[in-house]
C-alpha cells in the first residue's frame, strides 16, 4: 500500500481509513506502530484515523492495554447476529454455568437490537418448572430485565427516541407504558448495577439482569436469571443482582472493552 504524505485527499483518506480497517480485521488486537506498519502509515496519521474510527463506532480501543481492535459497527458490516457476538457468548458462557449452579435457576445470555432484547444464549434450570426461551427470540426491552438493564446504558439521543415512543405495549398490568415511568426505572437500575422486572413480560415470572459494558460504557448485552416469581424471591433478588452484576463486570474486562464497573462509566444524565 502507497504511503501518503502529510496533506491528502478525501479519497487518500477514505483509502488510509479502509487500510486501517483490513489491519484491524487481520488481528484480534493490535498497538498503534503495528497497525501503522502493516497499513504502511505514519504513526501520527495512524492515530488521528483511528480517533476518528471510533468515534464512529468502527474501531475499539482497550482502555487496560491501549490496543485497538474493530468495532461492534464494523462487526455488524462483516457478519450477521450469530457470527459477531460468537466471541462474546464464548467468554460468558462459563458464567452463565457458574451462576446457574449458584441459583439453579435458568440464565440467559440477552443483547439489544434497537428497541428489542434479543436472547442469545442460555443455560437451563434443572427444576421441572423453569424457563426455556429459544435462542433468537425477541422481547420489548421496556418489559423485561435484561432490556431495562441495557437501556440503562445508553446515550441520551438513542433514549429520548424510545421515550417519544410511548404509551409502551401493555403486555400484562405490571408493564410499564409511560416515559416517565421507563424514564424513573432506569435511573434506578443505574444506581442499583442491576435491573428487575416482576411480571412485566409475563405473568408470573420474574427476572433480574445486569448489562456487559463497552468502553464507552454503553451496555451492549446483559445477563438474566429468570424464574417463577415465587420462587426466584426466595433466592433474594438483590442477592441475585450483585451476583450477576459481578459477572457482567468481570465479563466486561474479559471482552477487553472496559475496565469500569456498571454505575461507574456513562454519566447519569444518560439515563434520560
């Protein structure tokens, strides 16, 4: 590739910024002089792309080691839903395990896709009666834990437009239908690190979730426990909240996307 002088074109730009990105997709991580090698780029000029590819979401820098690595944006371009998060459900899967044989309670693995918490892995309950949801499978994030625990954490325009949303979908006469209300829920899954949802979605059934962070801290996944309510209250919900809440937090440095506990990354006015 033809290294560029101090002073470019917009189409010289485009082509350092996609050389940038074939670097990135060659790596699982790289620094700043590896990816300017191989995109046979100056350092600097290495650098002010690489801004600017994240603030565009098409690259990621670990806030630990200073390595970057492609974005979620650019994972999305390359892959479908199953092919982009297979990194993410190989780190949490072990969690996921390690949580049901505390609770023995069913465990989900839920990311968000606009305005619907999508199941994405799960590891059962051994109780006759438990909760077996389909990989795949959408829920509103208004109604459910996971869903409120992702939307916690994320940034004020993306909410303001799911507020001008509202009256919510009913889906029992717990759910939560307002802006206001959505608005107040939020904040509190903020200062707890966890959110709950006591038979918003179905009747019956309760779940407790916390969100996995970027290093943004925008939540982009979360994990649930999910159960009849009577007796996932015997478990305690807090109890089940710190606990998931301190996977999702370990989850979060494993992905190498953070170093921040939930509560302590996107400031609270995020939250609406």
């Amino acid at each position: 590739m033809q290294r560029y002088g101090p002073s470019s074109t917009p189409v010289q730009a485009v082509a350092r910024a996609f050389g940038l990105l074939e670097a990135l997709a060659a790596r699982d991580e790289a620094g700043l002089v590896e990816l300017a090698r191989d995109a046979s780029l100056h350092p600097s000029t290495a650098h002010r792309l690489l801004a600017s590819l994240i603030d565009c979401g098409y690259a990621m820098q670990n806030p630990t080691t200073g390595r970057y690595r492609l974005g979620r944006k650019m994972l999305d371009l390359a892959g479908g839903f199953q092919g982009r998060d297979a990194r993410l459900r190989r780190i949490t899967r072990a969690h996921l395990e390690t949580i049901r044989a505390r609770v023995d309670e069913t465990t989900n693995l839920v990311a968000l896709d606009g305005l619907s918490a999508i199941y994405v892995d799960q590891v059962e309950s051994q109780h006759a009666v438990r909760l077996l949801v389909t990989p795949g499978r959408r829920v509103p994030a208004h109604a459910s834990s996971a869903g409120k625990a992702m939307l916690a954490y994320q940034d004020v325009g993306f909410l303001e437009k799911i507020y001008a949303g509202e009256p919510f979908a009913p889906l029992t006469p717990r759910t939560i239908t307002t802006a206001a209300a959505l608005r107040a829920e939020l904040g509190r899954v903020r200062r707890r690190g966890y959110a709950l949802e006591a038979e918003e979605y179905e009747e019956g059934v309760t779940g407790v979730s916390a969100p996995i962070l970027d290093a943004a801290g925008d939540a982009y996944a979360a994990l649930s426990v999910s159960a009849p309510s009577v007796r996932l209250r015997r478990h305690g919900l807090a109890a089940i909240g710190r606990l998931l809440a301190g996977h999702a937090a370990q989850i979060t440095r494993e992905l190498g996307d953070g170093d921040e506990a939930p509560g302590q990354g996107r400031p609270a006015a995020a939250a609406g």
